[in-house]
C-alpha cells in the first residue's frame, strides 16, 4: 500500500512539471488582417498577447477596455487603410487603451492615421515598448487623461504643419489626470514640440510626469514646461509652455561643468548640481596618455593652482569649478651604457693558441713502433697455443 501511494505520489510530482509550466506560459494568438485582429481582441479567450503575422490595414479605430494585452508587431505596422476609413465617434486614433485596460505595443509602428497613431484614453494605461510613431495628422502619442508608459519610443514627424510628438490633452468630463511614465528611452528626429502641451483646452489643469528607477532618460519639470533628459542629464528635448497647466514631478537640475586642470592640458565633467564627486569618478576620466602627458605621475587634487589645499570630494559642487591635478615628472632613468668585451692578446702559453710550430715526424714513428709492437705480441701468443 505503501508502495502505491508513493508511485501515485511521483506521478502528480511528474504532471505537475510537465503541465504547470505550459499553463503559465501566455496566451498568444496569431492574426494577418483587421478582421482577425479585432476578432481576438473581443475574444472569450482573453489572449495575454496578439501576435502580427504581417502589417494590417485598419479601416476604423480600436479601442481596448478592461484587459490587459499585448500586441507584438513582430517589426510589422499598423496603418489607416487607403479607402474606406470611417472614425468612431470623434476618435481617428488607430490604437486606444480605454478606461480599464493596459495596452502594451510592441515591436510595432503606427502611421497614417487620421488623427493619433496611438492613446491613453480616461484613465487607460498604453505602454510603447519598440515602437515607432510617424505621419499621423494630429500626432504621434495622445494622453488623453490616460497615462503613457515610454519603454522604447521612436518619434519622428507626427502633426499638420507644426510637429507634435506626445500630445498631453483631457476631454471635458474625463476625471483622470494625463500622465506620461519615462521608463526607457525616447528618440526624435524633430526637436519641436516633442512633448506638447495642449493650449486652448479649458480641462486641462494638472499634467502629472514619473520616472522609474531604471529608467535611462528621464521626464522632469522646469517651470511651465517639461524636459527631456538624457542619462548624463542632458537636456534633450524641451516641450512647450503652458502657463495655464500645473505639471506635478520631479523638478529639473541642471548640470554644472567641473573643469580638472592638468598643468597645459583640461578635462571637463558634466555633473548636476548639488552632487558630489569621488577621486575614483575624477582619475576615471583622466587619460595621461592621450592627454600626451605619460612622463608624468598624478599626485593628487587640489583647489588651488598653487597646490596648498586638497580638494574636498565630500563638499557638493553647485556651481561651475575648476579641480587642479598635481602632476609630478617622472625621473629619467640613466641610459645603460653597453659593456664592451676586449678581444685578447694571444700569448705563447695559450693553450687554446693554435700550434703553428712544423711537425718533425718524431711522434708519427713512435706511433708506429708501438702499433708494431703490439701486433707482434699478438701473433706471438697465436703461434704459442698452436704450439700447446
């Protein structure tokens, strides 16, 4: 019995492993035109990702409510069919994450819509993960008292006449506050109005922005404007201004240059303001080598350019500053001077002298004697046990 219960024990351990792990696996489900595509999306099923065999050709906009899901392009697009469009309502937006759902697009480009290529619509969550947005009328991004997530956005131009990158909008008698999620990294081909910030729209009183922890670029606040900020905090792009918009986050610090001074030669550091630097942080951008400076040893930092007081790397820096590197000149090492080895004279009591004096054939007869001697003795003893 024993025996049984642990065989039947060992075979719900085996299912266990070998089914658990498929039904934890999402959901995917593969579609090639707008017909399949909008059929998934109303599925029973509930599918965690939607998969795109080809690029699709929308003749009206999607919108997405209470779900969560996915749509993997696969490197395909999305784009407003050539004939045949009709808008919803007032929405001209290819793709919208409505109230309850989370949309995340990736691998994905949208263009040619008639109004946005994607939104956040009242209270709805889109993230942009591997997408590209161009030549849509309106724009390229819509927040529309919906909150966008940026993972991975490309933008290039998007707009009627004046670009509009992420437009930050709310419709009348939409509760939600629009918020933009930096979570990555965001690139532009237009400098214009990347994120902007709708005018003439009495709703819109607060525009909120978050930066993940992780995040490489981020979204700040400066004044009535935002601005977007590359890893080294360096200003990439700036929207435009909106007096009228209360925008809550985190607030812009610029960067203050720090200038080390190498005798001749300098090298800057871009630092923002109000933070410190380590001696480690300042030698790692010291290169003596291309600063042509390699017969020289770096002693230490110092505020002043007579070198009498150290520099205090606890002390944070506000403003622009100058670091003086104390170099020291390295000590010439003596060329050796090669040693010569003298030829030596030959004397008469070298032994390694080669013997020059002419041979009196006095030793050649010796030699003979004895070779004679011996072969006599040999034949002597030869003839003696013949006698025996």
């Amino acid at each position: 019995m024993k025996n049984i219960k642990i065989v039947l024990l060992s075979i719900l351990l085996l299912v266990a492993i070998v089914f658990v792990p498929t039904y934890a696996k999402a959901a995917t489900h593969e579609v090639a035109d707008e017909s399949e595509l909008k059929e998934a999306l109303e599925s029973e099923e509930n599918y965690d990702v939607i998969s795109l065999k080809n690029s699709i050709a929308l003749t009206s906009p999607i919108e997405i409510r209470d779900k969560d899901i996915t749509i993997d392009g696969n490197g395909n697009s999305i784009t407003k069919a050539s004939e045949g469009w009709s808008n919803v309502g007032n929405n001209g937006t290819l793709l919208t994450a409505g109230a309850g759902a989370t949309l995340t697009l990736k691998d994905l480009t949208l263009s040619g819509s008639e109004k946005y290529g994607a939104q956040a619509y009242n209270s709805g969550h889109l993230i942009l993960d591997g997408v590209t947005v161009e030549n849509n009328a309106y724009g390229g991004i819509l927040s529309n008292a919906g909150t966008v997530e940026v993972k991975d956005l490309t933008l290039k131009r998007n707009g009627t006449g004046a670009n509009n990158g992420i437009e930050i909008a709310k419709a009348t008698g939409l509760e939600a506050t629009p918020k933009i999620i930096m979570n990555g990294h965001l690139t532009s081909t237009e400098s214009d109005n990347v994120v902007y910030i709708a005018t003439n729209n009495p709703a819109l009183t607060t525009f909120d922005v978050e930066n993940t922890d992780t995040s490489d670029y981020k979204i700040l606040v400066q004044g009535n404007q935002v601005v977007i900020t590359d890893e080294n905090n360096e200003v990439l792009y700036v929207s435009n201004e909106n007096s009228s918009v209360k925008t809550e986050g985190d607030t812009f610090i610029p960067n203050v240059i720090v200038t080390v001074s190498l005798l001749d030669k300098a090298v800057t550091i871009s630092l923002q303001s109000g933070s410190t630097l380590t001696r480690e942080a300042v030698e790692a951008e010291i290169d003596l080598e291309e600063l042509d400076l390699t017969n020289y040893t770096l002693v230490g930092f110092y505020s002043d350019s007579e070198y009498t007081k150290d520099f205090n790397f606890e002390t944070p820096i506000t403003e622009s500053t100058t670091i003086y590197a104390k170099l020291e000149q390295k000590e010439e090492e003596p060329t050796p001077t090669p040693e010569v080895t003298p030829t030596p004279t030959p004397t008469p009591n070298d032994t390694n002298q080669k013997d020059t004096t002419p041979k009196t054939g006095v030793e050649d007869s010796l030699a003979l004697a004895i070779s004679v001697l011996v072969i006599s003795s040999i034949l002597f003893v030869v003839l003696k046990r013949k006698e025996i």
